[in-house]
C-alpha cells in the first residue's frame, strides 16, 4: 500500500503578514505618548515610587528585544525620549535591577473567539556555561545551568497565555494545574493538547476540572486506571480509542497534531536569546515573562493564515 502524499499549504495573506513583519521592527510598538510613565501616589508611607511598572516593563522590554546590558539600555531610552519629544526621565540602571525583581510583568492578549485551545509544553534555556558546540568540542564546564519555560498557547491566536518558570529538576507534569490556573475561571478551555509526559493522573484531573478535554497520548506501556475520577474516565477513554484506532490513526483523529505549534513558539522565544542575561532567578522570571509579552505583541500585529493547497 503506497503512503499517502504529504499535504501541502499555502498562505493567503502575504500583503497584510510583510506589513506585520515591518512593523514588527518599528519603535513605536513600544512607546506610547497616552502611557502612565510617573508612578502614581501609593498612599503607603514612606518614599514613593519615580517610575510605573509601565515605564520600567517598555525599558526591560527594548532590552531584552535587543540585547543590552542594562546601562546602555537607559542610553538607548533617553535618546528615544529625546528624539521623540516626550520629555520624560531615564530611570537609572539600578533601578530598573531593583524594579525587575518584583516586577508585575503584563502580558497582553487579545483572546481568542469561543472556547480556548490550549497547547502546552515546556523547554529548557540556558543560564550558566558554555555553548553546544564548545560543549561537545572541548567538553562542558561542571556548573552549567539551566531553566525551564513551562508554555500554554492560544491555539486560535498563537498568544502565550499561562506561562512558567521553574529550575530544571522540576518535572513538566506537575506544572500543569498551575497553568490552567492562570487562565481565567470564567473562560471556558475547550481541550488541553499536551505530550505523553503530561498523561499522569494529575494533569488528567486538573483538566476535567476545568471541563475540558484531554489530547494526551497514553504511554506504550499504558494500562486503565481505576475509574474513580472524571479524569481518570476520561483517559481510559483515550487509552481505549488509542488501541482501537492505533496511536497513528489516534493522533489525526484527535487533532494531537496541533502541538506542533506551541514547539514553534517556544523556538521564536528562544530567538530573542538563547541564554538569559538575569542571574537572579526572579529577574530571569521577569526576563522571561517580558519575552512572552514581546512575542504577544508580535503575534497581534499579524500572523499567517495558511489553508491546505488543492
């Protein structure tokens, strides 16, 4: 029996996506005059604070987007300022280390129509040591490391929309709950595509709690589980339909395929850098958090609508 031909697809929406692209390099996707940039009265005692968390997120922001130290990053700001007229002042280097440790990142979203599809999967970047090819080369250094970046994606808008990070001992199954926690209680999750690291009994429960569906494969070595929850119902249900279907067969019907695009952004997160610059770890989840928040805004200025070529 020959193998079905590969399916092929096609962009639709060349002009609009290049003014995206363009607009993607643009400066004033960051600065915005009607901005609060002065912070507001805290009614707490003792000195107040200069600068809004709007001001300090668009600074870390320009220097996460380019690479700076944090010096030449309130270089690089002042001469923007200036040459936009807005007359606003810098805040110093230390202060925005000082800042970035407690910062209340905002990630936008625009949100998806209907109910959410959530893709989740997580990545590892690097903190500490030398490069993969130096590695592999010369050999690594005995203190290299690394964290790792736990996604959950918009499968509609490709929007980041739950995101974790935590030290590279910590597993991706138990990262679950606290992802679906961050999507909003009120909005309604659909299905929850993850790999075969995720089919744990927790993961399966956390998501029936939330009324969606689980696209989990179950591992090879898979048996039932006892029927005590709704989570584990539903996953003997994917167990069975799994064996019935075959796992290849399985993975078209359930639409497992859709994965792939949460793997995608996780290496657009990674073209902003593939090491964190924070050596704290609660800059390097601020440093993260403000990637997320980039490619947001990326994805809002437009993305590919692809269809299956005829």
């Amino acid at each position: 029996m020959s193998r079905p031909p590969k399916p092929t697809y096609k962009t639709t929406n060349w002009r609009s996506y290049n003014q995206a692209l363009r607009r993607r390099g643009s400066l004033t996707v960051w600065f915005d005059p009607l901005m609060q940039w002065k912070a507001a009265p805290s009614g707490r005692r003792g000195r107040q604070q200069t600068y809004s968390d709007a001001a300090i997120q668009a600074c870390l922001t320009l220097k996460v987007l380019l690479g700076l130290p944090l010096r030449q990053t309130t270089g690089f700001v002042a001469s923007l300022l200036e040459l936009s007229g807005l007359g606003w002042s810098v805040p110093d280097f230390s202060t925005l280390s000082r800042r970035q440790k407690t910062l209340d990142v905002s990630i936008p979203y625009r949100g998806s129509k209907g109910a959410l599809h959530l893709l989740v999967d997580s990545t590892g970047i690097k903190v500490e040591g030398e490069g993969e090819w130096h590695t592999r080369k010369h050999g690594g250094s005995k203190r290299r490391v690394w964290r790792k970046i736990h996604l959950g994606i918009d499968e509609q808008t490709l929007e980041i929309r739950a995101i974790e990070v935590t030290s590279s001992n910590v597993g991706d199954a138990p990262m679950l709950p606290d992802l679906l926690a961050q999507i909003p209680a009120e909005e309604e999750i659909a299905t929850v595509t993850a790999d075969g690291a995720y089919d744990t009994r927790a993961c399966h429960d956390a998501i029936a709690a939330r009324d969606a569906a689980a696209v989990i494969p179950p591992r090879r070595t898979a048996r039932p589980w006892e029927p005590d929850t709704a989570g584990a119902r539903a996953r003997n249900e994917i167990l069975r339909a799994s064996k019935h279907l075959g796992r290849a067969l399985w993975r078209n019907w359930s639409g497992y395929h859709r994965r792939s695009r949460v793997e995608t952004k996780m290496n657009c997160v990674k073209q902003l850098g593939q090491r964190l610059m924070s050596r704290d770890f609660d800059r390097q989840v601020a440093e993260v958090q403000i990637r997320a928040a980039v490619m947001n805004r990326f994805t809002a200025l437009g993305i590919p609508m692809t269809v299956a070529a005829g």
